[in-house]
C-alpha cells in the first residue's frame, strides 16, 4: 500500500526536478527522454483506480512495466550531466553544485 501511494508522489517529484534546473533542460535530448518516462510512469500510476490501491496484486503490473521502462534513466541522466557539465573540470562551481543536488535528489527519490 505505501508503494501504491508513494510512487506517483516520487515521480511527480522527479518531473519537477527536471522542469526547475536552471538550464534549459528541453535542450538535452537524454534529459528531455528522462522527462519523458518520467511523466509516461507517473500518468500509469495516476491511471490506476484509487480503489485498486489496496490490492497490491492490481497494482503490481503497472510497478514492473515502469521499472521496465525506467531502466536506462540513471544512464541517460548521467550522459546528460556529462553534456551540462561540458568541459568543465570544477565540481564547486555555483552550476555544478545545483547539477549535484537536482542528481542527488533525483536519484535519492527513488524507490
């Protein structure tokens, strides 16, 4: 059950987090892809009957079928920091340090 209700809440959280770096994230094909399964598993979730929640059965297809498509999210998210980052080697920039947190926060959230 906690599953059922966090999930939504965790993704919704993650597109978020892309649509607030201070770049202009629709410039980065891996970011915009990233964005894009991100809002594909949260309208699955959000898809689901509220009354199915309870029965983690229901919801169980949904969970692996985005697990599936998520897959290749830290690769793509780790391409496109690489891009951001360009030839910059400083970790302590005021960019790099922002691109840090929306990384650690992004991938903290998941589940």
């Amino acid at each position: 059950e906690f599953l059922c209700k966090e999930m939504p809440i965790r993704y919704a959280e993650r597109i978020r987090n892309i649509e607030q770096l201070p770049v202009p994230w629709q410039s980065f094909e891996e970011l915009v892809s990233v964005h894009r399964l991100q809002l594909a598993a949260f309208q699955a979730f959000q898809e689901q009957p509220r009354s199915q929640w309870e029965r983690v059965e229901a919801f169980r297809p949904v969970v692996q079928e985005v697990q599936q498509n998520d897959k290749k999210t830290k690769f793509l998210l780790m391409q496109a920091a690489q891009k951001m980052r360009g030839n910059s080697t400083s970790f302590t920039d005021p960019f790099s340090l922002e691109l840090n947190k929306f990384l650690d926060d992004f991938l903290l959230s998941r589940l």
